[in-house]
C-alpha cells in the first residue's frame, strides 16, 4: 500500500478531487459510527484507497453500460455508431467497452488489496465503511480476504 501519496498527486484532477471527497466521507462515516478512534490512519487510509477503488470500477462500468445502451438505441433507428471527439462509438468497438476493460484491469491489480466481495458488492458505501472499519478494528488491523 503506498503511502507517500505520489500515486495520488499522478491522478487528473477531476479524480484526485474526487478520492479527496471520498477520504472526507470515509472520515465522517467512521466517527459517526464510533469506529474512527480504533483505527490507525493507515487503517484509514486502506479504507479511503477501498471506496475509491469501488466507486472508479462503479463509473468505469456504468459508462460502458450507458456507451452500450447508446449505441444500441441509435442502431435501432438505424444509425450506425456516433463519434465524439476523435471516438468512433459503434457496435462493441473498443471505445464502447473501454470502461469494461479499464474496470476489469483495476480488479487485476487490486485482486491482492482488497476482497472482490467489496469491488463487487451493490451494499452502499457507508455500509461497507461500517463493515470495513468494523473488520479492521477487530481482526488485528488487517483486512482479509474474503
């Protein structure tokens, strides 16, 4: 787990305002529930990197999911793809399943951080803070694999 932070300084801006956002959530969320004062600010810091994790592979799929359904909507009035940009959206191309393929490749290299349950899990993310900082504050400050 990184902790220098160089990672984060790397994101575009619209995605580091966003994963600051998250960590103020997470913070909010873990004093609300009492948990925060057992947690380590590395404990913390893996649940921040956690809700980030499950919220980009969430944004990544859904924009594959409206990227198809776009597509399919205008095929079936007969138009054949759309650009945007220098894109070409069409069929199954790749800029229609980039999001896909994005997603699944941040589950790759996460697979060894955090349990696939919470990647792929439909709970809301306050109950998996909850779960998350419950699991890490009574299980010796590390979060198993499920």
């Amino acid at each position: 787990m990184p902790n220098d932070g160089e990672w984060i300084r790397e994101l575009p801006r619209s995605i580091r305002m966003r994963f600051d956002s998250l960590g103020k959530y997470v913070r909010v969320i873990l004093e609300e529930a009492g948990l925060r004062d057992r947690l380590t600010r590395q404990d913390i810091e893996r649940i921040h990197i956690a809700i980030f994790v499950r919220v980009l592979d969430e944004f990544l799929r859904d924009g594959t999911a409206a990227a198809v359904a776009a597509v399919d909507t205008l095929s079936d009035l007969g138009v054949q793809g759309f650009t945007v940009g220098r894109e070409r959206f069409a069929g199954r191309n790749d800029a229609v399943m980039r999001g896909e393929r994005l997603a699944n490749g941040l589950r790759s290299v996460t697979g060894d951080l955090f349990p696939r349950d919470l990647i792929e899990s439909e709970s809301g993310l306050k109950h998996l803070i909850i779960k998350l900082g419950k699991d890490l504050a009574s299980r010796g400050r590390r979060m198993d694999r499920a």
